[in-house]
C-alpha cells in the first residue's frame, strides 16, 4: 500500500491569493499551482489532473437563497421545535402544524432555488 505524502502549505497574503485566485479561473488553486510548476505534467511525465470548478449558474438567485437564510432563524426555530417534540412540551395545535408545514415548504423551496443557482435540474422540473 502506497502512503500519499502529506499536504504542503503555502503562505500567502491576501493580495498574492486573490492574484492566484484570479489567474486559476475555474480551476481549483491546487491544480493551477501544480500545472504551473510542472508545466501541466506530473514528475513521472504523465498530465497531472485536472478539476474544473463547477460554475455558479446564477448569482444572483443563490445571493437571494443565502439573503433569505440570513434574515431567517429557521435553524433556531427548527432546533426549539425539535427540542420540544423530544421533551414532549409541542402542543399540536392548528398553529403549530401550519407553521411547521410551512417551514417545510420553505426549506423545500431554498433547496430548489440552490440547485437552481448551481446549474442543477430539480425533481419538479421537467427534462
């Protein structure tokens, strides 16, 4: 069994990242680094790999997604409901039940509008 060899780390400032950052595009720094290095060729001659970066499809919806999720407190709330259901104190009121369904369709909702914004097909949409 081979053992990989460990990870090296860099130093950078902010300005030298944003740099690299910059000139790797879509590719992830580390394969943009190992590329340049080795000019785009392992040490045993053979093309290093290469991953490109998936691209956000749209920014702007996934900037809404995460606005949405900051203004919210949907983790808290959702963690006090769980609480409560483990404890046995949720009253199962007509209230409680819409606003749990609620928070539901919600979270189905920022699930879809993420896939969106990645480029991703969602399960209610068709082919």
């Amino acid at each position: 069994m081979t053992k990989k060899a460990p990870p090296f780390s860099l130093r950078l400032t902010f300005e030298e990242r944003a740099r690299l950052e910059q000139l790797a595009g879509d590719m992830p720094l580390g394969s943009y680094i190992k590329k340049k290095v080795f000019d785009g060729k392992g040490l045993k001659g053979r093309r290093a790999r290469s991953r490109q970066r998936r691209p956000i499809k749209d920014e702007q919806k996934l900037a809404h997604v995460l606005a949405i999720l900051g203004q919210s407190r949907l983790a808290n709330n959702l963690n006090q409901l769980a609480k409560a259901a483990h404890i046995g104190t949720l009253p199962l009121l007509p209230e409680t039940e819409r606003d749990i369904r609620r928070a539901c369709a919600d979270v189905a909702l920022m699930r879809r509008e993420l896939l969106r914004a990645l480029g991703h097909r969602t399960d209610t949409e068709p082919s």
